[in-house]
C-alpha cells in the first residue's frame, strides 16, 4: 500500500508539472 502511495503521488506531480509546462 505504501509503494501505490508513492506511485500516486508521483503520478500526481507529474500531472501538475505538466499542466504548468503547457
């Protein structure tokens, strides 16, 4: 459980980098 966590929030700041880059 604790890697799918770490899984999201990788996912979730990957989506809010690029929401900024684009």
């Amino acid at each position: 459980m604790f890697v799918l966590d770490i899984f999201l929030f990788f996912i979730s700041s990957l989506l809010v980098i690029i929401c900024v880059l684009v």
